[in-house]
C-alpha cells in the first residue's frame, strides 16, 4: 500500500471552488490546536479573525482599502508570471508611484483643477512603470536577470522615498519632521461612503482585474502570453516576440503596481511618509498565485489575504494574541491554501503496487 | 466539504464567542482600557520593547482595574487609521500611539472619538483629547558627551545615526556641545544608517567608525550591536534605549534609558480619575522621563563625579545642554553666551554645531 | 594597512552570512527548486541557534541546532512542493512569513539576553602576526566553514555523482526521471541542504556577528541571498565574489560617510543595490553562457505522470 497522487485528465470543476474550503476548514482545525495549546479558546480567536473585521461596514470598507493595493499588484504582476517574467520588485514600483503622482500633488499646491487627481493617476502609472521599464531593458538589452534587477530596484525606491521625506520635499511648516505637506483636497481620491476610507481606489483595481480577465482571456496578446509562459518554444515558432512580451507585461505590472501606490498616499494617507506600503508589493506575488493568476481570483485572493491581516489585528486586539501567532496562523492559513490545489489536478490514491515511472513528456517540452 | 456553506458555520462561531464574552464580562467590573500602537515588535529590544515595559508598568500598578492591549508592528501608513479606530471603538478610554507617523491618523481618529484620550509620542499636533509627549534625551546626550569628552584618547568620536530626524540632530549636537566643553580637540563623526534596528547594518557601522579612529561609539538605534562590536574592538561605547551594560560589560560607559513607565501610569490615573487634560509633555531627567543606566566601574573617580554632577545640575535646572555660546559648523555665532536654545528652536534643529564632521543631509 | 586589514574583517563578517545562505539556495535551485523562504529559514536558524547555545552553554550545540532548525523548516516547504505540488514562489513566500511568526514566537524569553561570541580560533603565532594574522587566523569555526563551503559546493556540483544527478533534476527532471533517478528525493536533500546553509547563516548572525536574539534581525538579508544566486548566474564561485561584493560596498559606503563626504546618505545607501545590478548587467552579455547554467526547470512542478 502506498499514497499516490494521480493525475486527473482534467481539472476538477468543483474542486476548484471546494480546495480553498477545505483548505480553511484545514486551517481552522489546526489552528484551534495552536491556540489552545497558547491557552487561547479557539472558537473566540477564529471568530475574531475571521467575522469580527468585516462584522461592520466600515470593517467591510477597510477589507476593500486593504486589498485595493494588493488586486492591483497583483494583477499587473500575474500578466508576467504568466508569461514567466519574475518580476519580484513591485513594492518598488509602488513605491515610485507614490513618489510621481504624490511629488505631482505637492507641486501644484493648494488651487489646482479638477485635472489634478487624474494627472496624478496619469503620473502614478508612468511612475511605476518607468521602475519597470529598468528591468524591462537589462533583460532585453544586456540579458539581466529581473528577478535581481527588481529586488534591488525596491531597496532603491524606497531610500529614494526616504531622501525625499527627510531632505528636499519635507514639510516646511513641520518642524524637520520626515513627511510632506498634507496634499490639498483637489489631490485626495474621494471617499465613496461616508464615515469609511472606501475611496475610488477600489472599484479602478475592480475594472483593473476584469480588465486583466478581458486582456488574458479575449485578447490576442492575452494569448501570447499563455503561450510564452507555456511553451517558449511554440511561440518562438508562432512569431510571438519574447522581447516585446517581456516590455508589455513589466511596463503593465509596473503601471499597475505604481497605480497602487498613488492610491495609498492620495486615498488614506493623505501626504509622503517614508513608509508608504507594509510591503503590499511582496505580498501581491503569494495573492497572485492563490489567485491561481487569474484576474478574477486574485480578487478573490486579495480580500482573503487583506481579511486574514485585518484578523492579525483584530485578534491582538480584542484577545491580546501576540503579532507572532497570527503570523504562524497565517503562514499556516497559506500552506494549506496552495497545498490543497494540488486536488483540483490530481487524484489522492491509495496502490497496492507503485507504476512504472514512464516518463510522459511534460507540457513545457 | 465543498457542499457545507461557510455561513452557517460562522454564524456558530459567533454565537460561541459572544456567549463567552459576555460570560467573561460578569466576572469583573469594567476595567479601564489602555490601548498601545507599536511602530516594531515588542521583542526589538529597543523602542518598542520599552514602550511595552511601560505598558506592563500600567497592569502592575493598578491591577485588575485595567486592562492593556497592544498592536505591534504597526506599519505607518494606511493601517494606523484602522488600528487606532478600533480601539477606540473597542472601549479602549486612553490610546498611546508611539511613533511619529501616527500623527496625523492619530489626531483623525480623536475627532470621531471626543470621549477617548489619546497620547500621541514625539510628534506636535494636540487637541481637545490629543497629548503628546516625548523625552528630552538630549539631556542624556549632555551627560555622554561630557563623560566621552574625558575618556577619549583620540579625540574621534563616532556616532552612529538613525534618520536625520531632528530629534536625532539634537542628540548629536547636545552630545557634542558637552564634549568639546571638557575637550575642545575632540571632534565627531556621524555615520547614518537609514534603519532604526538592523543589529548587523549597526555593528557594521560601529565598525567602521573604530576602524576610522573613534574610540567612543554613539548611537541612536535601537539594537546592542554597536555596543557588541565595541566591546570587541576594546573601545567605549554608549547604549541607547536600554541597559546594555551586559551586551557589553567592558565597553558600555552608560546608556540613555527610555523610561515610559511613571508618564504612562500617570495619565491612567488621570483617565480614572477624570482629571485627564491635553498637553504636551516634554519631560527630562528631573521627571523621570530618562535615565542613565548604571555608569561602568571603570570611570575614573573624577569622570563619575562629573556626570553625577551634570545629573543633578540638569535636575536642578543649574545647566541646560543648549546653553550659549553656540556655534555652528561654519563658526557662525547661533546662540550668544548667557542664553540657551528655546523648545521651539530645538524642537525643529537641523544643523549641526561646530566640531560635527560632515554636513547635515538636507 | 592595520586598518585596511580591520576593514576586511569587517566585510568578512558583513559577507558571511548572505554566503551561507545563498550557497545553500543555489544548490536547491541547481535540483530545479526556486525557494523564496530564505529569510524565514535564516530567522528560525538564528533563533534555534541562539537558544540552544544559551541554553547548553555550548557554540557546537548552538550551530548544530542552527543548521538542524533551518533544515526542518526546509523540510516543511520541500512537503508542500514537492509531495504536494504547491507553487514553489508563493510557498517560499509563505515560508517567510511562517518563519518570521514562529521565531518570533520561539525567541519570546530570549529578548534582550546577552551571549558570549562565538570563540575566534586563534593560532598561537600566526594571529598574531602583522596585517594577515588577523585577516587570515583569526576568525571563527563559521567564517571557515562559509568559505570551505565553496569549494565543497563546487566539487558537489561538478564533480561528484551526486552533483551530476542533481543537475539532471534540475535541467530537465523527465529526463533524470526516465533515466530512473528519483526526482523528488533528489530535490528533498538539496532543499534541505539549502535550509541546512541558510539556517547556518542565520546562526551565524545570532552567535557571532551580533550574539543576541531579536525580532526579525536577519533584516532583509535572505533576500539579498535571492539575488546574489541570480547574480552568481547559478555558479558557487560567484556567489562567493556576489557575497563579498555586496557586504563590501555596504562597509565601503560606511565608511565614506565617515569621512564626511557631502553626499546624501540615502544615496550611498542605494550603492550596494546599484552594484549589484551593474556587475549583473555586465557579466550577463553572455546570454549563452547564463542559460546553460540556469537550470532549465526552476521553479516547475515534478510530478511523474504529467
């Protein structure tokens, strides 16, 4: 007797929707252990991490704040994941569209038009996808590795942020302190429900990730990408330029990170800190794959991740459970998560006698 | 499984936990709610973990008539809003948030909730029930400079900086008014390391400024590092934040002690007595708000005597660390003799005086 | 030249802990498995190592426990991806997180705790010597065992079995399969051992560099381990030179600012970063070269059947 997985011809369905319950069914159980064993009643610690966060609507608004940043990464980043482009530095490329779009509002002051909010979007993605566009050309020019070049380029933009705050675009009237000038009203996203933070930030990344679903799944550089990502070798044949891919899908994860960005300062944050983002960039990669890099569940994804942050705090609140636990519990939360996908495409089995290892080519042959 | 909602399952579980709240509930009369925001972990051993031993100070005195929570690893930005809005709805009566960028959601959320305190570290904005406060630590710095003016041989003395933040400035420049008063040949060099807490970027950089002849190491982040390396390097060092005297028993001269306990207990005691007003603390060694950890066995007699003495002047108000005359670096009178720097001016320095090396980054 | 000797030492122990760590991931990545846990193994290394050196009194314990920690760790990742087919980046992601939780959550009693440095293996004589003693005798048992570690892995990769077993995995794994090597086990030990090695550096932080345990000390080191497997383009040697350059330009940075050059110290901050990428660009014209040593199924999911 031995434990097999065994591929299903076909992905399962109703699996699909069925592994991430299960997966959190996994989750709750163990994770009940875990909070006993810390002298914790379990039913409370679940309760306040996952109802009480979004037990109210301005718990339901900060679900929506929070996961605004990371959709939005995310989405950007799943075009080049698909496509196998590795782009890893999108805190960066966050960060730099807080810098364009947010430098934007301090420059036009107090008494700019109606224009200034979407000139800052404008600048937001340019920003963020002029970041990108440095891996984008030493991968395609002189054949660097993106992987490295968008990691450090994150260490950069966020030292970049700080000379900023800390030297020449500090407050005047703030006493040397490291942080902007608050932007003007005309520079603010509007808040879409009295007494939230649900700003206009949260249906743009909505339209961004069914934009993402259109681009993937309609259209006919959506199809190349899956090709690319696929088979590099088809699409060699098919003509696709791997160089041309590889500029669209960064310059888009770049925009749409830096989007993200001008969103966090122009929506609750309201100036330039030199901590703008508790690293939504890193975070989008693990929302993107749970997501299963589809535009529509990593809408998904992305509440379910910003919920299980909200709970982190929610359960040190009402229940002084440290930072450390939920962290573990989190950590928890995801490998169950992305271990129970492997149901959805293969069959648990039990053998009595294993079978030849025939080796089948794979599909990226 | 897949056919089992999630609905009526969490429906269960709230039934549950609110039946053990409210059994919980009965057994105690209302506490007081003191909630904390933390900018790191509790476990830093630096800002955060003294901002929570104050915290634990509030549970010790006053018992089973409070009850503190705490949020750590706060990051500024976007979440300190919600973070601070929830215990303030949460029936927490007074809320500490600890670092400089809760400002502004601090003084939002305090809008929405006129009956809650708030008490705002290191920042300038008040209100009706916004304080803020903060340690003049400086003072601490007055005291280091003096005794690192007297112990150092080569007259190099490297100090190891967080951001250029003024509170950071003022630090150095206490430090260095004190230490070129006893030893005019002294001068120092500052070495930014745009982190609060990286133990191995800090040892490095106390490293560095060793290797560049310091033989005094100063520094204004938050981990023991820098007094390990000098412990290694056999030269001197001062610790920040904590006691570090067993990080490094050898090198550690003193350190500049956050202490929160005695302010934190006290504006609890305002919150339960109702006598709790807005204002804004600055408060020195005379208000216990600082202290210096336990000065090496090794000082001469005449050194400890001296800083014993500059402790009590300070107390007593006989000697301001920002007393004039004040040059700065370019040797332009900014203080004149027989004056000291106001709050204000301190409050907002950012040049360095004369025997700084390197120029303030701007 | 004392000084210039100090220096070094200084770079030494800045370089030690990233070529650990980042030997250890390229011989996972070399078998076909891309882990971005690093950070979250170094932090349960470090605190592992760190408690039971305080804990047993004794340095051997403390690296053991180390090396041990960041193997299980390891183990854990090598269960999702490889038994159970997780995606490879998103499981090493959520590594990191688990690890910054559970070593927090280990390391609870041991804040502000002070432990005696790693003993420096002095030989009488040699230490003592001008300029090189210090550069060359005077370090300890895990700076050697960082550098000894390069040639081991070079010889491991190029010249045992072993090696050329691993390297089939991770080039093309139906293949190796076919060729009746058994993929998965190939790829738990190398990912163990780069659990192994991370967690080494880990210790290598908490024991020597800077004895002591606190939360999250590893400070972003485990992904600058990331790169520098990039930057190495997959060759140990170059992860040595990667390791050294980086924790160089960070020393060398300092020490500019010491001598108080007029340059904001944000920017000279950013210079490590800048480095790296430059020195990247340059050596990577050869696209060849760097594809053949990339191994060609990083980061894919083995399963037999498929």
């Amino acid at each position: 007797m031995r434990f097999r997985l065994e591929a299903r011809e076909r992905p399962s369905r109703s699996l699909v929707y069925g592994t991430p319950v299960l997966a959190v069914a996994l989750t709750m159980a163990c994770g009940s252990v875990l909070f006993a064993a810390l002298g914790h009643n379990p039913l409370a610690v679940l309760h306040a991490f996952f109802i009480q966060p979004i037990d109210s609507l301005y718990g339901l608004a900060e679900l929506t704040v929070k996961a605004t940043p990371l959709v939005l990464c995310a989405v950007g980043l799943a075009l080049g994941f698909r496509a196998n482009i590795w782009n890893i530095g999108a805190e960066g490329q966050l960060t730099l569209g807080a810098i364009a779009g947010g430098g934007l509002a301090l420059w036009a002051g107090d008494d700019a038009g109606p224009w200034l909010l979407w000139a800052m979007m404008a600048a937001g993605l340019l920003g963020g996808g002029l970041w990108a566009a440095i891996p984008a050309y030493l991968k395609t020019r002189f054949n660097a590795n993106e992987i490295l070049t968008s990691l450090m380029l994150t260490y950069v933009a966020i030292l970049l942020l700080s000379y900023l705050v800390h030297g020449p675009w500090k407050d005047p009237d703030g006493y040397s302190f490291p942080q902007t000038r608050m932007f003007a009203d005309g520079g603010m996203l509007p808040v879409l429900l009295s007494g939230t933070r649900l700003h206009l930030g949260a249906p743009i990344a909505l339209l961004a990730a069914l934009a993402g679903w259109f681009v993937m799944s309609r259209m006919f550089i959506g199809f190349q990408i899956k090709v690319v990502g696929l088979t590099p070798a088809a699409a060699g044949f098919a003509g696709f330029s791997v160089r041309r891919l590889t500029w669209i899908t960064l310059l888009a994860g770049g925009a749409m990170a830096g989007l993200a960005g001008l969103f966090e300062v122009a929506g609750p944050i309201g100036q330039l800190l030199p901590s703008i983002s508790p690293g939504y960039g890193f975070t989008a990669i693990i929302v993107a794959f749970l997501g299963r890099l589809h535009p529509l569940g990593i809408l998904i994804a992305g509440l379910f991740i910003a919920l299980s942050y909200l709970g982190g705090e929610t359960v040190q609140i009402t229940l002084g459970l440290p930072l450390a636990v939920s962290g573990v519990f989190q950590g928890m939360l995801l490998f169950f998560l992305l271990a129970a996908d492997v149901l959805v495409r293969y069959r648990p089995r039990w053998t009595t006698t294993t079978t030849a290892g025939a080796a089948v080519a794979g599909e990226a042959d | 499984m897949k056919t089992l909602g999630l609905k009526p399952l969490m429906g269960w579980l709230g039934a549950a936990a609110l039946a053990l709240a409210l059994n919980a509930g009965t057994a105690l009369a209302d506490p007081t709610k003191v909630g904390f925001v933390y900018v790191g972990p509790i476990g830093d051993h630096g800002w955060t973990y003294r901002h929570d031993i104050g915290r634990k100070a509030i549970e010790k005195a006053f018992g089973a008539k409070v009850k503190t929570t705490f949020v750590e690893s706060v990051k500024e930005g976007a979440d300190a809003e919600r973070v601070i809005r929830k215990l303030a709805s949460t029936g927490h009566k007074l809320i500490f948030t600890t670092s400089f960028g809760y400002m502004n959601p601090t003084v939002k959320v305090a809008k929405s909730f006129p009956d809650v305190r708030f008490e705002h570290a290191t920042g300038y904005k008040q209100a009706g029930n916004v304080s803020t406060y903060m340690a003049r630590f400086y003072e601490g710095r007055h005291i280091a400079g003096l005794i690192a003016g007297k112990m150092t041989k080569s007259n190099v003395i490297g100090y190891i900086g967080s951001f250029p933040i003024p509170e950071v400035v003022r630090g150095i420049n206490a430090f260095t008014l004190a230490l070129r008063q006893v030893n005019p040949k002294a001068t120092v060099k500052v070495v930014w390391v745009n982190t609060w807490y990286d133990p191995g970027k800090e040892g490095a950089a106390a490293k560095a400024l060793i290797d560049q002849g310091a033989d005094v190491i100063l520094q204004h982040t938050d981990s023991p590092a820098p007094v390990q390396a000098a412990q290694e390097r056999g030269v001197w060092a001062v610790g920040q934040a904590s006691d570090m005297t067993h990080f490094g028993p050898k090198s550690h001269l003193t350190a500049i002690v956050d202490v929160w306990d005695g302010y934190y207990v006290d504006r609890t005691r305002a919150v339960m007595d109702g006598n709790w007003k807005s204002g804004d603390t600055w408060g020195g060694l005379k208000d216990g708000m600082l202290a210096m950890a336990p000065y090496n066995p090794a000082l001469p007699a005449d050194v400890l005597a001296m800083a014993k003495q500059a402790e009590a002047d300070i107390m007593s108000g006989k000697v301001h660390p920002f007393q004039g005359p004040i040059r700065d670096q370019a040797g332009k009178e900014k203080v004149p003799a027989g004056k000291s720097l106001d709050d204000g001016a301190l409050l907002s320095m950012n040049w360095y005086v004369e025997g700084v090396q390197g120029k303030l980054p701007k | 030249m004392e000084t210039l000797a100090a220096v070094l030492v200084t770079v030494i122990g800045a370089a030690t802990p990233l070529l650990f760590a980042a030997l250890g991931e390229l011989v996972s990545e070399k078998s076909g498995v891309l882990n971005l846990g690093v950070e979250g193994m170094m932090l349960v290394g470090a605190v592992c190592a760190f408690a039971a050196a305080l804990t047993t009194g004794s340095p051997a314990a403390g690296i053991l426990a180390g090396a041990a920690a960041g193997m299980l760790t390891a183990l854990l990742f090598g269960v999702l991806t490889l038994s159970l087919l997780a995606n490879q980046v998103a499981s090493g992601l959520a590594l990191t997180i688990f690890g910054v939780g559970i070593s927090a959550l280990i390391g609870r009693d041991f804040v502000g705790t002070p432990l005696p440095r790693l003993p420096l293996l002095e030989i009488p004589g040699l230490s003592d010597l001008p300029v090189v003693g210090r550069l060359l005798f005077g370090h300890d048992v895990l700076v050697y065992l960082s550098i000894a570690a390069v040639p081991a892995v070079i010889w491991l990769l190029d010249r045992s079995r072993t090696g050329l077993i691993l390297r089939a995995v991770g080039e093309n794994h139906e293949a190796a399969h076919a060729l009746g090597h058994s993929v998965i086990v190939v790829r738990y030990l190398a990912v163990m051992f780069g659990g192994a090695m991370a967690g080494l550096g880990g210790a290598y932080l908490s024991l020597a560099h800077t004895p002591m345990w606190a939360e999250n000390m590893t400070a972003g080191r485990g992904w600058i381990a990331l790169a520098l497997v990039v930057f190495a383009t997959w060759r140990p040697g170059r992860v040595l030179l990667g390791a050294y350059l980086f924790g160089g330009v960070t020393v060398a940075q300092l020490h500019v600012q010491g001598f108080g050059v007029d340059i904001p110290s944000q920017i000279l901050s950013m210079l490590p970063y800048l480095a790296t990428i430059a020195v990247l660009v340059a050596i990577s014209a050869d696209s060849v070269r760097v594809r053949l040593n990339a191994p060609a199924s990083l980061g894919r999911i083995f399963h037999p059947d498929s």
